[in-house]
C-alpha cells in the first residue's frame, strides 16, 4: 500500500485499485460514500484520454472489515479505481534519476501534449476559470494555505519576494493573461503534469490528472507545460525541459506562452511545496523536499541575465536544426524554427509536403519575407520577455542575417551567426533520411541542394560569424559553442 494524503493505492499483482480517502481539504471534499464514487468515475473518464487500456474502471468494495472484497455482490461500503500496472522502472522521474532518458523522448512528449491540448474543449466556464481572476485567487489560497508553514521550510524572504513578484506579474501583465484566454488557450487540461506521471512505454502513458477539482484542471497551457518543465529542473535536468518546451512550443505555435512560464513555473513549485508541506508530519524527508521546492519558486522570480540572439544559417542538410535543438538545450534558449512559421503563416499542418520548387509555392520571395519578418517579430517579443533565443533558418542572404543583427542592436543583446556546413556525402545522407521520415517538418530534399548551394550566400566576411562543422559529434560540438559564446 502507497499512502497519500487523499488515497490508499493498492499494488496487487498486475493491478492497481485507488481508494479514495473521506476527506475534506477544503480544495477537495470525498467525505461521502457519493462524492467519492462520483470522483473515481471522474477519474477514470479524465484520464483515459492520454492512456490506453489504464484504467479499467470503478469497482465497489463490499464486506465488511477485516473482510472486504473487491467487486463484491451487495451494497458498496467503498469505491476503488482499478488500473492496470505500468512498469515502475519507465516511468519518467526514474529514467531521469537514472541518467537513462533519451533526449528525444522529451521532444515526442512535448508534440503528444500539444495535440492533446489541442483537442482538448475550451470556452464558457474553462475560459472563466483560467482568467486571471481564478490565478489570482490561487496565488492568495497558496499563501494563506502555508501560512503555518514554519520558516526553516519556507524561509520570509522567499514568501516576502514570491509575493511582490506575483503582485507585479498580474498587474503589468494582465492583458496577457486575458488575451490567452481570448486566443483559446485556456483548456481543460491534465493538471497535474509531472514526471512521475508519465510512463515512457509505447505508447506513452499519461496518468493521474487532477479529478477532484476542476479550478486545477480549467487552466492556461501555459500553466500546464510549466509544471513539467519546472520538474525536469527539480530532477536536476533543465536541458530535457526546453527539449520539451520547444518541442511543444513548435508543435503547438504557442511562443506567446513563454513570457509566462516564470511565472508557471514558480506556481508549480510552491504547489508542489505546499502540497509536500502537509506531509511533513508522517514522512521524514517532506521538510527538506518542500524547502528545495519554495526555494525553487523564489528562484524563478530573478531577473534573467543579459540575454542573446543567434541565428542558424546553411544550406538544406547542414545540420542547423540538430545543433539548435541541443545548443536550445545547453543554453535555454526558445527555438523559432522558420520551417514552421511558414507553414502556420499557410495554414497547413506542420508535417504537410509541399513539394515546391524554389521561387514556387510556400517558397516564393513574397512568402520567404512574410516567414522571415514573423520569425523575428517572435523573436524581439521573446528576447523583450528575457529568454534567449535561436531562430533556425537556412538565412540564404545577406539581407535576412542583418534584418536579424537589426533586431538583437534594437533590443540590445548578444548576436551571432552559426554558419552550419558538412561534407557533401553527410549532407546528401541526411537528405535522404530526412524524405523517410512522415513527421519531418522541413520540405529540404535532395533534388533541391545544388540550386540552394548556388543561391546560398555565404557570411564569410560577416561580422559575429561562427563557423560550424555538423560532422563532429553534437555534445561536443555544443560544448564548443557554448564556450565561444562566452568569449
């Protein structure tokens, strides 16, 4: 039996079943027979939407103590949820303990959460209460619910700065939040996205969503990819957060979430916090466990340092969107890849081929300035919000690679050229690799390279240029990156 402070989990074999405890905490209330069979049934319809073959169904206990019987003839005394066992050892928060997650995974993780939201229903009450109104009023529950929460765990000055933080967030930013909502990007969520609740089988699974209270699960995505994000961190990986991050983020077309993700990512962890607080009186490491995450929430609310624009620049093949998606890593940085800007300014699906040829099509001047324009038009807003940033284009001319330094003088920040080549066998190679694979978002293939060799201009003589050989190993290639950035 895994105790909780609102369940009994019980382990039988290849099942699961999930009791419910009779309590009232104020942000939940199972202490009837009723509100607990009502919440299990709720349990079951929820989260069956990103698992498969999970959860079984609810299933009455009968008896009576010490003699109880799962799915039991006569009256119910309790209700259970029956699941299906997954593999301890898949899940997300131990792969990641034990250095054995796959960077990809997160990538695949952040499109299957977009679709997920995407399908998801908004409007009407979801959109009242992923307003403004309804954070506010959490933030309040949050401080008032750790009130008594002693200082060596949640030290004054962190509740002094978390609260002046939150303060000027939703005064100067309250027009963000309500044009989110105007957007669509209010859902109805999982609520509760963290590693421990993603099982890394085929298919993935995601499990245990907020049920008992649909304030929690009626949110911003932003809200909801920030509680991922900020655990990736607490496990100590922020390299696999911006792998999900920006692979959500592409997916989606969300770049107006992330001038908010501080700010979700500092709600989350002093939720974690508090939620780990109430269970310092009957496990020993909950007082330690809460202190990292409310010192992690008051970390979120620093100032970020100066931050930079770079811009990746080759030819079809080069490698540009492999090193971008690591350095994004390395560095936190938000990846614009222009690929994808193009096709949200068409209006077809990111994986959609447009077999065009140069000049034609998706492909036209008229086209390349519109998706360039946009390209760094997201990028001013990101840098603005503090966030590094790499805009992933091949940048064939001149003109495109100063109308970028334009925007990093304006804004004041950092800029560099990472001009991307490799040998023609490797680049050929990738090329046709590339033409196998459905859910590749670029249309670059083979029998385009030699024009765009012919058409590409080099930056050889550019100032804030540096030159990248994607043949080398990509570790070791970021490393070398990140080290010359610094110079």
């Amino acid at each position: 039996m895994i105790e909780t402070h609102i369940s009994w989990v019980l382990l039988a074999g290849e099942r699961v079943y999930k009791i419910k405890k009779p309590v009232d905490l104020g942000f939940l209330d199972f202490t009837t027979l009723e509100q607990r069979r009502h919440f299990c049934e709720e349990e079951v319809r929820l989260n069956r939407r990103l698992t498969t073959d999970v959860y079984l169904g609810v299933v009455p206990i009968g008896g009576r103590p010490p003699h109880a019987y799962m799915d039991a003839a006569g009256p119910p005394a309790e209700f259970a949820v029956m699941m299906r066992r997954l593999p301890k050892d898949r899940m997300l928060d131990e792969l990641v303990r034990s250095g054995s997650v796959d960077p990809a995974l997160l990538e695949t993780l952040g499109t299957l959460v977009a679709r997920f939201h995407e399908a998801e229903p908004t409007g009407g009450e979801i959109d009242q209460l992923a307003g403004i109104d309804t954070v506010r009023r959490n933030w309040d529950e949050n401080f008032a619910q750790t009130a008594d929460v002693p200082s060596d765990v949640l030290r004054p000055e962190w509740r002094e700065r978390l609260q002046a933080f939150v303060t000027r967030v939703l005064e100067t930013d309250a027009r963000r939040f309500d044009a989110r909502v105007a957007a669509g990007r209010a859902r109805d969520c999982h609520g509760d996205l963290q590693a421990a609740h993603i099982c890394c089988t085929t298919p993935i699974q995601i499990f245990d969503c907020i049920e008992f209270n649909h304030r929690f699960r009626y949110i911003d995505t932003a809200n909801e990819i920030a509680f991922l994000a900020m655990d990736l961190e607490r496990l100590g990986r922020p390299d696999l957060a911006m792998r999900f991050l920006n692979a959500y983020i592409e997916a989606s077309g969300d770049w107006d979430a992330v001038p908010l993700l501080d700010f979700y990512r500092s709600y989350r962890a002093f939720v974690r916090g508090k939620v780990v607080s109430f269970q310092m009186a009957r496990r020993r490491r909950a007082a330690i466990e809460a202190r990292e995450l409310f010192a992690l929430a008051a970390r979120y609310t620093s100032r970020r340092p100066r931050p930079r624009l770079l811009v990746m620049s080759g030819v079809m093949g080069s490698g540009k969107s492999t090193v971008a998606r690591a350095l994004a890593a390395d560095i936190e940085a938000i990846v614009i890849r222009t690929d994808a800007v193009r096709k949200r300014l068409a209006g077809i699906a990111l994986t959609a081929r447009a077999p065009d040829t140069f000049g034609g099509g998706l492909y036209t001047a008229e086209m390349g300035e519109r998706t360039y324009a946009e390209a760094l038009r997201l990028a001013r807003e990101l840098l603005g919000a503090g966030w590094n940033v790499i805009v992933d284009g091949s940048f064939s001319r001149a003109e495109e690679r100063d109308a970028a330094r334009e925007v990093a003088h304006d804004a004041g920040v950092l800029f560099r050229v990472l001009a991307c080549d490799a040998p023609e066998t490797i680049v050929v190679e990738r090329l046709e690799r590339r033409a196998q694979d459905a859910a590749e978002v670029s249309d670059g293939r083979l029998e385009l390279l030699a024009e765009h060799r012919q058409r590409y201009e080099r930056p050889a003589r550019e100032r804030d240029v540096l030159t990248v050989d994607t043949s080398r190993d990509t570790a070791a290639l970021v490393r070398g990156l990140r080290d010359a950035l610094k110079a």
